[in-house]
C-alpha cells in the first residue's frame, strides 16, 4: 500500500508585510512516486533540500498532483521534467480568467503549463493502486484533494479544501475563492471519507472525538533573519505556530 511522507510542512503563518505562503507538500510512495502540490519559489531550496533527503532526485517523481493553481501551492512545476500533471479542467478553465479581486491565482499559471504532460482529472480517477482523487471545489473552483488507501487506513491529502484545523470550527477554509457553499460542501465530505486529513496550510491530524489530534509537532518554530541598520547586524526571531482560528476570507463573489 501507498505510504505518505511530508515533505514541506504547511503552516498558517503570515506577516503585516507579505504572506509567506508555507503549503504542505507531500510525498506518495507506492508503485510511483506522486507528489501533491509543489510550493512557491520562495521554497524552492527547500523542497529540493526535502526530495535529497529522501534519496530523491526531481527527475525520479513520475507524477504531480496539483490540487489548485494558486501560487503556493503551483510554481515550482519546472523542477519535475519527467512527471505528469493532473489538475482538474475547471482549475484550468478558471486559471486563464480569475476573478477580478482574486490575488492567488496567476495570471500565467496556463503560460506555465504549456509544454507539460498535463492529465485532466475527474471525480474517483485513480492516479496509481491506492491513490485517487477527489473533487473539492469551493476554495477554487476546480480543487481537488487526494484520497491515499494506507496501512492505517484511509488519509486525505485537502489541499486549501481543508486548509487548517480551524476548519472543524469555522466550517470553510481560511480563504475562499470561489464558493462558500461549494467550500462547506467539501469539507463535510472529506471528513466522510476518512478522519485523518493533511490540510494545506497546517500540521496532520487524525480526528478523535471531533478535536483534531496531531500527528506531528515538527516544525516547532521559524527563523526569520535579516539584515538592519547602518551596521548590517542581523536579527532573528522565533514564531511559534498554534493552530489558527481566526474567521475566514471570503472573495465577494464567492459568497453564495
């Protein structure tokens, strides 16, 4: 059976002067190796540093499972000249004219794709023995999440469907672009199909009497260095992540 390694951790941390955009990124080890989402520029090194050490080179992922276009979760798709990219027709469709107001989505994420082995997914295709997708939609109209038959059981790989664990509380992800309904919609289905979720923007978790119990604790902290001043003396700081929440975002239009 498929066995599921993270290998970027996603975390729901931003600041008063950008959003770092820290996506989950996960590995699926079975009869191939199938990535689900790829991270932002921004993460590059990191992600490079993470498929190193588990002893594998970009060329060596077969697939890329990309549960939305935004641009943290979507840019590094040049690193996997190899691989195949399944992404949903409507993410698709959507991509080449977002709504006006919605800042996640870039205007050449199509651009991008071009050249690629791109493979439109549906409802229940199966990716590889054990791995299947899912539709999602309400975070973007075309989000798909990623259903992993393990050892354990089954697990979900959300994406921004299930964006934290204050979804359990607020009912929607923490941004939706799309469709609250739709958003809701998906959530309570995910959460039918298993009870331990990978959410996009925060640790695993398995559900136990409806609190989410985490499968993990690691990252502890993020360094953030830099420089300041005349004398170019660095700086450092230690934020401690706790799970958010705060209410949601919603773009206008996607109030429904």
């Amino acid at each position: 059976m498929p066995n599921i390694e993270v290998l970027l951790s996603g975390l729901s941390v931003g600041t008063d002067q950008t959003r770092l955009g820290l996506s989950t990124v996960a590995l699926i080890r079975g009869t191939q190796n199938i990535l689900v989402d790829v991270a932002h520029m921004g993460r590059r090194e990191n992600l490079l540093a993470a498929l190193e050490s588990h002893h594998i080179a970009p060329e060596d992922i077969h697939i890329v499972v990309l549960t939305h276009s935004h641009w943290d979760h979507a840019t590094n798709i040049d690193l996997f000249p190899k691989a195949r990219f399944f992404i949903h027709p409507a993410e698709m469709e959507y991509a080449r004219d977002p709504r006006k107001g919605d800042w996640a989505t870039p205007r050449y994420f199509t651009a991008i794709m071009q050249g690629l082995k791109v493979v439109e997914v549906k409802e229940g295709m199966e990716v590889a023995p054990g791995v299947r997708i899912v539709d999602t939609p309400g975070h973007t109209k075309g989000h798909i999440s990623v259903l992993v038959e393990t050892h354990e059981g089954p697990v979900v790989l959300a994406g921004d469907a299930f964006s934290d664990a204050g979804c359990l509380t607020r009912g929607q992800p923490a941004l939706v672009f799309w469709s609250v309904r739709q958003s809701k919609e998906s959530i309570r289905r995910m959460l039918d199909l298993s009870q331990v979720v990978y959410p996009g923007h925060d640790r695993p978790f398995r559900l136990v009497n409806g609190r989410p119990q985490y499968l993990s604790d690691a990252p502890a902290s993020i360094e953030i260095s830099g420089l300041m001043g005349e004398d170019r003396g660095g700086f450092r700081v230690l934020v401690y992540p706790q799970p958010p929440v705060r209410p949601g975002w919603v773009l206008p239009e996607a109030q429904d």
